[in-house]
C-alpha cells in the first residue's frame, strides 16, 4: 500500500514488527527520541519489534495478528539486511 498524505489522516492504530531497528528499548536509558516514540504521541503504537530476530519471526507474529487489522491502520515492518532472511 502506497502511503498517501490524505490516508494518514484515516490512521487509528500502527503495528510494527522488525528486529533491533524497531525493539523498544527501556525509556530510561534511550536519551533521544526514538522513532517509534514520536510516533507514540499521535497513534496508538504497539511496537512488536525484537532485538535479535528475522523476518520469520516478524511475518508469524504479523499474520496471527492480521485478523485484527483494518483499513484504519498501518502495519510498519522492519526488515534489516539479507542476512538475517
């Protein structure tokens, strides 16, 4: 899905899933502001992201949770290098 100015008004909710580059890290130790945490302050954000995984971790947690999702939201998924595929 191309993501178009006028559709992030339609946004309720954002899902990521990924691997280190979305792993929410401890708010005390992080001393900027994170991507996903930006993204906190307009969205309800569930972040799944977890440090160390693959995509085939991230794609079975993403499709036992795709009946939930709707027009509303955004998926984000984080895929690092090929290596990890």
């Amino acid at each position: 899905m191309l993501l178009i100015k006028e559709n992030l008004y339609m946004i309720e909710r954002i899902t990521i899933f990924g691997d280190s580059f979305a792993h929410p890290g401890r708010k005390e130790d992080c001393h900027h502001p994170t991507w996903y945490g930006l993204l906190e302050e307009e969205y309800e954000v569930t972040n799944l992201g977890e440090s160390g995984s693959g995509p085939m971790y991230s794609f079975k947690h993403m499709y036992e949770n795709a009946h939930t999702y709707n027009e509303k939201d955004l998926v984000v998924f984080i895929i690092s290098g090929s290596p990890r595929v």
